[in-house]
C-alpha cells in the first residue's frame, strides 16, 4: 500500500520527466527547448559555414548549443543571446544580416533594381515612338522595291 | 530603332558581362594566390584586448591569463593549436623559424591533453615560450576561435591588430605578418 501512494506520489514526476528535453548536456521544457531551436535556427554555423548551429554535427556548434540552453534555462531574452554571440563571432554568425550601413546596398538592392527597371522601360518608351508615316516620295520607293 | 538605342542595346549588356567577368577573374586570382580566402571572418577582437581568462599551464610549462598578455615589452603572437590537429603540425616549423628570429609566440593548447601534446611537442619541436590549456574550449569560444590553428598578432598595449584563421605560411609572414611586427614595435 505504501509503495503504491509513492508511486502515485511521484507519477507527475515521471510525467514530467518525460516531457522534458535533454539536449546538448541541458535538461529543458519543450517551450525552452522550441526558443532554444528558435535561437539556435538564426546562428551561423561557424565551422560547416552554411549549416545553422542547430542542423550542424560540428562540435564546436554542439558546445554552442548547450551555451544557447544554458541561458534559455536561465531565462535569458533571445536577443541578449544573440548579441552573445554576435560579440565573438562578429555579425557574421547571423544567418540574417542585420541592417547595417555594412549591409544597406544589400538591402536597397530590390528598390534599386526596381529603380532601374522603371527608367529602362521609360528611356525606351520614349524614344520607341512609332516612325513617321510615309511620304510620298517614299511611298513610291517602297512601291519600286517591293516590285522588283 | 536609333543608331543610338541599337549600340546601347550591344553595348551596356557587353560591357556590364566584360566588367562582371572581370571582377570574377580578380576574385578567383586573389583566392589562387592566397590573398583572399572567402571563407576567412574578421575577427571582432581586432582593436580590442582579449577578453579575461586564466588558464592553467600543461606540459611541464606555464599557462597564462589575460592580465599577462596586457602589456607585452615587444608584439608577440597567441597561438591556438592541438595535438589533433594536421593544419597545426603544418604550421609548426614556421612558428619554429619565427621563435627563433625572437619573436615571442604563446600557445593555447585548444580541447587537448598533456600526453599527446608531449608526444606533438617532441614530434614538431616546441616554439613557445608559454604554453596553456583550454580544455574544455570556453575560453576559444569566448575568443571567438571557430577552429584550430588560429593566431592572433598582440600589440605592446595588449591590443588585438590581426587574427589569422589556418595554418600560417612562408607568404603570409611575409605579406602580412612582417609588416605589422615593423609597424607596431
């Protein structure tokens, strides 16, 4: 009788351990785990460069990982650990660059090349007006080739 | 269509695809002379000292911190290696001709243990004048250090002026290396 109130005691403990995600050495909720996913999705693998921290092997990326945990579990705010990273491994850890005077062609890009569509399309409206009609002297010219 | 409009039609397309596989022809030279890596990161330490740390010595020899490091008398190098690691092995005759020449090179053994570090001490000779351990990699990380080997060039006020990600060659010591060792001393 006693052993089964234990177990009964202890079965939301069971419940909960279950839930709980152990990843990279650190123990989290599945709330914690998804913004650590979260966070980890937006860094730059710095070793396989075009792989995040999250999808990498890479070992150093693992060690990444459980330091984004670490402070997940500490409550610490996405950006906070962003800027973590950031202050090590320089911007480029971001998969997606901030906007910065670094990066702002690349961001103008789409409006630029818009910007010079519109003026191709214009330059080439108005000189590609449709030719004088015929006078007739030319009429006639055209007349004498088209016979010959 | 105008005699105008037609050459700018041939025209701008030739020149915009001559002036693009130009660029692309600098870019694939500079890479084949290694003058530009595409894969190489600034590192966001230059113009800033290292951030602090304390790690302990290995090997027989003794390890460092930041605080040691803050005013070398004369430019000196950190070199972060491992025993497991070819690039490092590569790199090492040339840290060897280079701590003859007296420049002071100290390493940080990165995620490494004394056994093997003896044995690729002994194997590839031994140009450091301090040797410390980072086991566990958190002073790398906080280094921002994504591999191994890496070197970083410390000015007399302990200043970070340049990191080198890969194994160090003949041409970059004489590009690169050699001009800021005679700026900076």
């Amino acid at each position: 009788m006693r052993r089964l109130l234990l177990l009964l005691c202890l079965l939301p403990a069971f419940a909960l351990a279950q839930t709980m995600i152990t990843r990279d050495g650190v123990t989290l909720t599945p709330p914690q785990e998804k913004r650590a996913e979260a966070v980890g999705g937006q860094l730059r693998c710095l070793v396989c460069q075009n792989e995040s921290i999250e999808e990498s092997n890479a070992k150093l990326a693992a060690q990444l990982r459980g330091i984004i945990r670490t402070q997940v579990k500490q409550g610490v705010p996405d950006k906070q650990i962003l800027a973590y990273m950031v202050q090590r491994y320089g911007i480029f850890v971001l998969l997606k660059p901030p906007f910065l005077p670094l990066t702002w062609l690349l961001y103008a890009m789409p409006v630029l090349a818009l910007a010079v569509g519109f003026a191709a399309f214009w330059f080439g409206r108005r000189h590609g007006n449709a030719p004088k009609p015929l006078d007739e002297a030319e009429a006639a010219r055209l007349e004498e080739l088209l016979r010959e | 269509m105008s005699p105008l409009r037609r050459r700018l039609l041939f025209g701008v397309p030739l020149v915009l695809a001559v002036a693009g596989g130009e660029g692309f022809y600098v870019l694939l030279r500079r890479m084949r002379n290694n003058e530009y890596d595409p894969h190489a990161l600034p590192s966001p330490l230059i113009g800033k000292r290292p951030p602090a740390f304390s790690l302990p010595g290995i090997a027989g020899m003794r390890g460092f911190a930041n605080t040691d490091i803050a005013a070398p008398p004369r430019p000196m190098l950190v070199n972060w290696f491992a025993s497991w690691c070819m690039p490092c092995a590569e790199e090492a005759p040339l840290l060897g001709q280079l701590a003859a020449g007296g420049l002071s090179i100290w390493g940080i053994a990165y995620e490494d243990d004394a056994k093997s570090l003896q044995a690729f001490l002994a194997q590839n000779g031994n140009p450091y004048q301090r040797l410390a351990s980072d086991a566990s990699g958190t002073t790398a990380i906080n280094w921002g250090v994504y591999g191994v080997p890496e070197t970083y060039f410390i000015d007399k006020s302990g200043i970070v002026r340049w990191r080198y990600a890969g194994a160090l060659t003949p041409e970059i010591v004489k590009s690169t290396l050699n001009p800021l060792l005679e700026r900076y001393s």
